[in-house]
C-alpha cells in the first residue's frame, strides 16, 4: 500500500455526504466548526465565497472547484460581499427550509437565475488517530477546477455524485460517499505534488530520498530499523540524512517509526480480536511490557484499558 492510502486506512477515514445544496441569491449561512473531520464543498454549478475561520481573506468558488475545510474550522460560504454579515447558523437554514436531511437543500429568493449549486459533505476520522502530514496541511485546500486537474476520470466521478448527492436512487448514497472519500484522497494527493512541496512536513512526503524511506518504514513497520540502514536506502550518509529528515518531518527518524507503530497498534486494538502480545510483536515490540510502555505515553492508558474503553464507546453509540 502506498504511503497515503496507508496514512488514511489507519487513521480510518470515512466520508459522510451531507446534502446536495440549490442556493438562490441572496443567501449566506454559517458553518460551525466540528472536531476530527475535514469538510468538503465542491462547486457543481454556480459561484459562492468561503471565508474559513482564522483566514483572513475569502475564497472564490467557481463552478468546479474544490474546497477542503481541512480540520473542521468554523466557515461561512455566502453568495456575494453584501451577504455575509446576514448569513444565516446553519441550524437556522436549515429549519428554515425545511430540508429533511434526504432530497436538496433549497435556499434563497424564488425565481432568481443566480443559482448555486454545492455538494457538501465531510471526512471523519477516528479521534485518536493523528499523522503529521494531515496535522501539517493548511487551514484549507482549495483546487480550481478539480475535475480537469485530478482527470477526465474524477471530473466524471464528480457529476456522478452531483447527480446521486441527495437523489431517492437506490444506493445513491453509499455511491455519493465511496466516491467522497476517493474525492479527499485525490485532493491530498494533488496538493502534495504543487504547494504541499514547499510547505513544512509535507515536503518531506514529496522528497525523493525520504519518500524511499518513509515508503520503507510504511511497508514493514515491526522491522527493527537503525539509522545506518534508513540513510542507506536514502543513498545519504547518517548525519545527513538525520538532519534532512528531522528538518522535513519535525521528528527523528527512530520518533516516526514510533508514532507510525503506535497509531497501527491503536487501530489493531479497536478493530480486532489479537492479543496485545501478537499486536507487540506485529508493530515491532517482543516484549508486551516494553510495548504497554510506549503505548501508555502516547494515548496515556495501557493497551487493555484503551481497547476496552474504545469498545464500551462504541456499544452506547450502536
């Protein structure tokens, strides 16, 4: 598995659809923020402007763009300047309009020809999942155009899911969100090759040497890796590569493998019935103490109390 993909499988990203929006001129409303996710909005027809909590200019939307709200920040998304003072909490459009959580969100003045159109959705993650690749991504991506960057085949994709977001069809919805969450990947992927090369840590991913190394550690994490066999796959000497991949990552070389085999040893521990030593011994530890040790200073409980707690959390909410 590729690096990215592997990143996103443990930290077990889940697109949910919201709703697919009709907004006629004027109308504005507000987002609030929400913890563990990324939200989405891509402009299927129309135009609007976002303004991101934190950010200090708004972004034009276009038809066809792509907006990715990265870590859930509050947002309002409005049809012109005028109308963003009056946008509207999301809780009130929505009894407003008296959408039902199934069909479109219709919004605004009747008759106007200014309309647009957005799909709108969000990407969970497990709370207790982290990466500093996705903690290192900006406020917000924003790629114009989508459809044409990412290729014919997503700009398709992307109509399929304007069609099925909100439709009666019969498996609309899980069509909607499987191709949500190949929408996320894509965009993640799209801005590590362009902007993301020159930011901190997402640098690191786009780096050639390192990549062979994170490439690496990702497909055999129990390996009992040492710093002279990790700067021999970089082709760097050791002080070197060190350094080069501590200035990229924000992390030692010996600090990422560590954390990368904590977040599998946590999914592992939710999402399967292996004995805590077998779970050790699959991310690198022989010994069960050693690893409850490391374990306990990243999630600060042990291996047993953290499984159960996740597994009582998880029958109140089913």
């Amino acid at each position: 598995m590729d690096i990215l993909s592997d990143i996103l499988h443990r930290m077990q990203l889940a697109g949910t659809l919201y709703f697919r929006t009709s907004f006629t001129s004027p109308w504005g409303v507000q987002v609030p923020s929400f913890e563990d996710v990324s939200r989405f909005h891509f402009a299927y027809r129309g135009r609007c402007l976002a303004r991101v909590a934190g950010v200090a200019e708004p972004v034009l939307l276009e038809q066809g763009d792509l907006i990715i709200i990265t870590r859930g920040a509050a947002h309002t998304l409005y049809c012109d300047p005028k109308t963003e003072t009056a946008a509207l909490p999301l809780d009130q459009m929505l009894e407003k309009s008296g959408f039902t959580g199934s069909g479109t969100l219709v919004y605004g003045e009747p008759g106007t020809s200014h309309e647009t159109q957005l799909v709108c959705g969000h990407f969970a993650f497990n709370k207790h999942a982290n990466h500093p690749l996705i903690q290192a991504l900006p406020a917000y991506i924003h790629i114009r155009n989508y459809g044409a960057i990412a290729g014919h085949w997503m700009e398709t994709a992307l109509k399929v899911i304007g069609e099925e977001a909100g439709s009666d069809k019969l498996g609309s919805d899980l069509m909607a969100l499987k191709m949500s969450e190949i929408i996320y990947t894509q965009a993640l992927r799209i801005h590590l090759n362009t902007e993301g090369v020159d930011q901190p840590v997402l640098a690191g991913f786009s780096d050639t040497k390192l990549a062979k190394v994170l490439q690496a550690i990702h497909a055999n994490p129990a390996h009992p890796w040492r710093i002279e066999e990790l700067s021999g796959i970089a082709s760097m000497s050791r002080t070197s590569f060190i350094s080069k991949f501590t200035d990229n990552l924000s992390m030692t070389p010996l600090g990422y493998i560590t954390h990368w085999r904590m977040q599998i040893a946590r999914q592992l521990l939710v999402d399967s019935s292996a004995s805590i030593i077998e779970i050790a011994e699959q991310v690198g530890y022989q010994s069960e103490a050693a690893f409850g040790r490391v374990f306990r200073k990243h999630f600060e409980q042990g291996p047993s109390g953290y499984r159960r707690q996740s597994r009582q959390t998880e029958q109140i909410y089913h």
